[in-house]
C-alpha cells in the first residue's frame, strides 16, 4: 500500500499535477531556456536538485515551526533555504560544469525565485505529506518539469522551423504551442487514481 501510495504521487507530479503545464508554475525558465535541448535538460536537473534538496531540508523545519507556533514565518524562511541551495548549486556548475554554466546564463540565479521550487515544498506541508512522501513529491515534480521541458523543446524546434505568419513569429506562437501542449496533459486526469487504486 505504502509503495502504491508512493508511486501515485510520484506519476501525479509527472502527468497529472505537473507544475508547469497544469499548475502553470515555473513558466518563466519554461519558456526561457527550451530554446536549446541542452540547456533545457541542464536547467531540469538543476531544478530537480533544488527541489529534492528544498524540500528534505524544508520539511523538519516546518515540523519545528509548527512545535514553536511560528508557522506563519513559513514562506520567508523556505525562501531562504531555496536562496542558499541555489547559490551552493551555482558555485558547484561554475566551478565543475562551465559550459552549463554559461548556457543557463541568468536563468540559474532565478530558479531562487521560481514559483515551482517554492511550490512543491508548501505544498508537500498542505497535503500533509510525511518526509519520504514529500522526497517523492519533489522528484516527481523535477521529473515532470523535465519532462515539460523535454516536450516544448522539440514542439518549439518544430514550429520555429515551420515559418509561422509573421504575426505569429516569436511569442505569440511560443505561447499557442505551450498552450496546446498544457492542453494535451488534461488527458490524463483520473489515469493515476485508477492505476494504483489510491
């Protein structure tokens, strides 16, 4: 039952609850780095990372916040958290991966500030996830950004090179592509609950 539990919330994040095409959040490195394959799957670790590493350390100390009644200070200092952890991940790639470095260019500071890091680690605590859930929850919601990414990515190539009317180049035709490619994980709403029986 544990396993089964584990594995619904993990395919939620990825095809039900996808932080960028269902819940719209982290649009801003979405629609910003799925230029290039490369730097769209760089910055999908590095979001990953952060999240999984956010939300372990997140998650006790929501637990001791609440043993202290100082929930309310929640958001400041998982911000804060989320801050540190993106500036450890930026030493480490400039130091170890330059070339990933330089490609996500001001996109890696901003994952401090993207919505879907924060999100993933307020919302473990609103489900009342316990700490492995949680773990799971971040991973699979790092996988689905991926997966987001991965998608747009090659939908993007693709009608970049069909030559859209000119009222269409550039962001207009950026957003109708996002839009239809958000519409098509609508389908699979319901699919996990009768998959694993949760």
């Amino acid at each position: 039952m544990i396993a089964a539990k584990l594995a619904a919330i993990f395919f939620s994040m990825i095809l039900v609850n996808n932080y960028v095409l269902v819940k719209f959040l982290g649009i801003c490195a979405f629609l910003g780095v799925s230029k290039n394959l490369d730097s769209a799957v760089g910055m999908s670790a590095a979001v990953t990372a952060v999240m999984a590493i956010a939300t372990a350390v997140t998650w006790p100390i929501q637990q001791l916040l609440n043993a202290a009644d100082l929930g309310y200070l929640q958001t400041i200092i998982f911000i804060l958290v989320i801050a540190v952890l993106v500036q450890l991940l930026e030493m480490f790639l400039k130091k170890f991966v330059p070339k990933l470095y330089v490609s996500l260019g001001i996109y890696l500071p901003l994952i401090t500030t993207n919505c879907a890091v924060l999100g993933v680690t307020i919302l473990n605590i609103e489900e009342g996830y316990t700490y492995l859930e949680s773990i799971v929850c971040a991973v699979g919601a790092g996988v689905g950004f991926l997966l987001a990414m991965f998608l747009f990515c090659y939908v993007r190539q693709r009608v970049e090179a069909a030559h859209p009317p000119k009222c269409f180049e550039g962001l207009p035709i950026t957003l109708v592509a996002a839009a239809i490619v958000a519409l098509s994980f609508s389908g699979f709403g319901g699919i996990i609950e009768n998959l694993f029986g949760v």
